[in-house]
C-alpha cells in the first residue's frame, strides 16, 4: 500500500471526457486523459484491504489484480503495472474502457466513500505499456501439434484463442463478419470503443501466430444481428471442423435481438432492432466515413429509443451524432435511486442512476435527460404524410409501487403519442442467433444457450466447448473474457491432459480441491 492516508487526502477523480456538446460532433472517442500526478493520487486512494473484494467476486470476473497495480502506479512503476495487469486480462484496453466495473461497486473505500478509479488506472496502464513498447506479440516457444478451431470473434474467442495459442496449440479462428471482433467491432460504437484499437489487438494475435479466417459462416443460415444476409460469406460445414480440428470453440454470442412483433404497427418502417442500426452505422463508418449512405439514418428524425441499457445508450448517442431532431428514451422500469438501497446492499451491484455518455450528450442537445420512466410501449403508429412509415408512437404511463418487499407495476391509462420517425428496440437479446450451426453440431441449448457448466465449458458433444454469451446469455466484455480463458484451460487440459494457462477463479478451486 503506497499511502496510507491516500484515501483521506485526494478525491475520486475518474477519467475525465471531451464535453458532450463537442464530442457529439464526431465519431471519435469520447475519452479525454489525466496526467500521471493525478493517476498516481488515484493509485494511492486505494487502501490494499485484506480481502480485496474488487478482485475477486462479486467484483472483477478476471481475477485483475487490482491492490497491486494501483500502489504499482502510485509509486510510478508503470511497467510493473502493466506486468501484473497482463497475468489476468487479455485486453485491458477494452475493459479500461467500457467495463461497467464491478470491482468498484465491490471497493471496501465504496461503502462510505467513492470508490477508488480502479477502471481509470486500468485503462492508463494499457494505454501507457501501447505507448512504450511493452506490448509485444506473445509467440509461443514451442508448437503441440494440436489444432483448434474458434468460432465468432468476439471478446470471448478471442480470448480462448489468446490462450490457447499460448499453450502452443494452432488456433484458427473463424468469423461469418467482414472484419473481426464480435461486438467489440460491430456493436460497441467507436465513440466508446476505437475500431482502430481492436485492430491493433487482432494484428498482435496474429502475429503470435493464430489464423483469422472472416467471412466464414459456420453452419451457414442467416444472421439476426443487423448484418442482414451475409452474400459474401462462405459456409464452413460443422463436420470438417470436427474431422480437422482438436476440439472446437463455439464463442458465436447471444445475437438475437428481443423484438416487439405482438404490438401493432411493428412492421412499419422506421421500426428496427437497435442492432440493425449500429451494426450498420459502424459498417459504413468504416468502409466509408458514412459517405455509402448504407445505414439507417437519424438525421432530422424524432427518434424514440425503447430499452434502458448500454445498447439502448450507444442509440442515443450514434443518433445525436446523425443530427436527430429528438432524442427519447422510454423504458418501463422505475427510475433508479440516489443511492444504494435494500435491494443492492454492498458489494454487489450498487443499481444507482447513472448518467452514461449518451444521456450527457442528450441533456447537453436538448436541455434534458433522454430518458422517461414507467413508459409501456403500445403500438407504433403509421405517419398519416407517409403511408406505409412509422410517425408515432403511443404509449402508457405506468405506476410502480413496492408491495411486500416487491416493486409492481400497474397501468395508469395515461396513454400519449410521442412523434417518432424512427424507432429503435434495445430491449435485450434472447439468446444465439445461429441455428443451424448448433442443429448441425448437435449440442444441447436451453433457453437459447448452448448448455455447459462454467468452469468447465464442455458441451453435450464430445470435443464441443461454449463459451462467452453463446453459453451465459447476453452479459459483458469482462465475462466473455472470463469465459474464454476458462474455455482454453479446459481445452488444454483435455488435449495434453493437464494445463498450466491460469483461468478465473482457479486459485479457489485448487484451494478447494486441496481440501
Ligand atoms: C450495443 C452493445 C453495447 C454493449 N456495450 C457494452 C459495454 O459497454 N460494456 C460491456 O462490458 N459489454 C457491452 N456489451 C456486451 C458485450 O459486447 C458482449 O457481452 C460481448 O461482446 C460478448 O462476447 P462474445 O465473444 O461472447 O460474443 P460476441 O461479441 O457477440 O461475438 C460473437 C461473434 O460470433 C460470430 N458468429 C456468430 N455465429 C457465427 C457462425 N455461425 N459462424 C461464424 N461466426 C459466427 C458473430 O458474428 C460475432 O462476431 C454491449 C453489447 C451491445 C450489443
Ligand atoms: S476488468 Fe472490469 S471489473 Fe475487472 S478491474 Fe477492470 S474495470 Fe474492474
């Protein structure tokens, strides 16, 4: 610990951004820097507890040795830091940035102070060790002979791959989008995640020798995910991959967006999945600067976004971005309170209101909060000027009430209609969006996911692993990655019939085992 009463003499200062109503003006990152002093002050606010609850659960997923790498940067041994942070998560520089950071719900300094800016320094450390050189493709001294083929690109293979390259086992990673990356790529917006800095993390894997193959649509069938069709995918048949391969990865996500399709009017245009929309606003971005006009576009719309959460926020900022006329969110949830309550005691999730990036820059746009609360979506109702286009929406009130420890929801009969040109549906996904790869791999699925343990990430099918949202559901970049580096280790103990790759949580369940 470097200073004892760090925590008593500096403030939490979290890393700072550009102001909304310049940022909002661009694509670029919303993320502004803090000099080293200041994130030497944060590093010190950290009170290196004897249970650090950040590391482990319900904190950080990975195991990221936080204790350490704070007082690391305290006392300027930058290096070190990124040494450390390296032993337990593959890319910090997508965490470091848009891991909503249970660590810092689960901080011991949170229960009666902010918490320390554990997701800040995290960020600085990988953005510095980029800066300096440390970061070098990590080739493996030997080769097993072993291959092992991924499927889907996102946080989760790519992790599982890192790994699995490490043990020195030849990875090919097959992904059915144009560029690799899951949603790293084509779901998180550039402005809260640079599409250059994926790139750069998939330049070093392949470097240290693992194959992307892209284009490549397991099991073929069409995509749910806003890329539409797919014409210029190649089908991989499941079967060679079990023929050719070792053991086989399905780390394909949890796509499938949640829709609307009961409530009237839902086939009106302006209506589509939020996926729909910022799969193919990156798309353009990238191919063109948004000069192909392939992407649904807000411009002089009133838009009206349903679903509270991070995909419903990066709606709102890519639509302000466009130049909409309006910005509205609306979900059917209460709003969230000040400060912990009841239900979210300490460490677990803190479920506060926040304000994200996206409801800043709507506050900075148009002079309030996009969001509405207690709002149950009705029907979309057709523009009288514009046969066959959604013009309005009409929705209704809803009041929530806590009744025996349960909050409840009841209709008022307060029903309006909002103008709505464009409509956007972030209201969650139900599980994979590729049937037939999992018809034709013959793994079992419940509830839309593919059914292994965690820990273990065998399926059904012998030399079948799942891994990331395609196994849990719809979650985070931070569990992806817990869940690839588990997947390798489970991989690699099958293959060689023990394994040295560290996975999360492995240090309590060898202490478990040695009783
Ligand atoms: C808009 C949005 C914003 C988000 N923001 C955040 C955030 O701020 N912070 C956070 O922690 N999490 C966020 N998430 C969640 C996070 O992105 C996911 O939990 C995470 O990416 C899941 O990783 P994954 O590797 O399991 O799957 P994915 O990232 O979904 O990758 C799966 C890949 O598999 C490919 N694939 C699927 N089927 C096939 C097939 N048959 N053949 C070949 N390839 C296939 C897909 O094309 C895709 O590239 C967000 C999600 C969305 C949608
Ligand atoms: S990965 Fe997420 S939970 Fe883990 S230390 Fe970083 S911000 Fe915290």
């Amino acid at each position: 610990m470097g200073k004892p009463t760090g925590f008593m003499e500096y403030d939490r200062r979290p890393m700072p951004s550009r102001p909304p109503l310049v940022r909002i003006g661009d694509f670029y990152e919303i993320y502004a820097r803090h000099d080293e002093q200041t994130l030497a002050d944060q590093g010190a606010r950290c009170m290196d507890c004897g249970v650090p609850f950040c590391q482990s659960e319900p904190g950080c997923p990975i195991d990221n040795l936080i204790p350490e790498w704070n007082d690391l940067v305290y006392r300027g041994n930058w290096e070190e830091a990124y040494r450390r942070l390296s032993l337990t998560n593959n890319f910090p520089e997508f965490t470091g940035r848009i891991c909503p950071a249970p660590c810092e719900s689960a901080c011991v300094l949170g229960i009666n102070e902010p918490a320390v800016t554990i997701k800040s320094i995290e960020c600085a450390i990988i953005d510095r060790a980029f800066e300096e050189g440390w970061v070098t493709p990590e080739v493996p001294d030997h080769r097993t002979g072993k291959k092992v083929a991924v499927v889907g690109s996102g946080p989760a293979g790519l992790a599982a791959a890192d790994q699995l390259n490490k043990a020195g086992h030849s990875v090919t990673v097959f992904e059915r989008d144009d560029r690799i990356g899951g949603l790293l790529m084509y779901g998180v917006p550039n402005m809260k995640l640079d599409k250059g800095l994926v790139e750069r993390r998939v330049d070093l894997l392949r470097e240290a020798g693992i194959e992307f193959v892209t284009n490549a649509n397991v099991g073929g069938g069409k995509s749910d995910c806003g890329s539409g069709e797919l014409p210029e995918t190649k089908v991989i048949d499941p079967q060679q991959l079990l023929d050719d391969y070792d053991a086989v990865l399905l780390a394909c996500g949890a796509l499938k967006g949640r829709d609307l399709e009961e409530l009237p009017g839902r086939g009106l245009e302006g209506v589509h999945l939020a996926m729909e929309y910022l799969y193919q606003n990156t798309k353009s971005l990238l191919d063109s600067e948004l000069k192909d006009g392939h992407y649904i576009d807000a411009a002089g719309k009133d838009v009206i976004v349903i679903g509270g959460g991070d995909t419903g926020t990066d709606c709102i900022g890519t639509a302000i971005r466009h130049g909409c006329n309006s910005v509205t969110n609306i979900t059917r949830r209460n709003r969230e309170p000040d400060q912990r309550d009841e239900d979210h005691p300490w460490p677990g999730p803190a479920g506060t209101f926040y304000v994200d990036y996206g409801h800043a820059e709507g506050a900075a746009k148009f002079d309030r909060d996009p969001r509405q609360y207690g709002i149950l979506p009705k029907a979309f109702v057709e523009d009288p000027d514009k046969p066959g286009r959604v013009g309005f929406m009409e929705v209704e009130h809803l009041d929530w009430q806590k009744q025996d420890g349960r909050w409840t929801s009841t209709p008022t009969g307060k029903v309006e209609r909002l103008p709505a040109q464009l409509v956007l549906l972030a209201i969650g996904f139900t599980g994979h969006d590729t049937p037939t790869l999992i018809q034709q791999f013959g793994v079992d699925t419940e509830w839309g996911q593919v059914k292994a343990e965690y820990g273990d990430f065998r399926t059904s099918v012998d030399k079948v692993y799942a891994a990331g949202d395609i196994r849990r559901g719809a979650s985070l970049i931070v569990w992806a990655i817990a869940e690839g580096r588990g997947a390798a280790r489970a991989i690699d103990e099958d293959l060689m019939g023990h394994s040295d790759l560290p996975a999360p949580g492995m240090t309590e369940a060898l202490m478990s085992s040695a009783g």
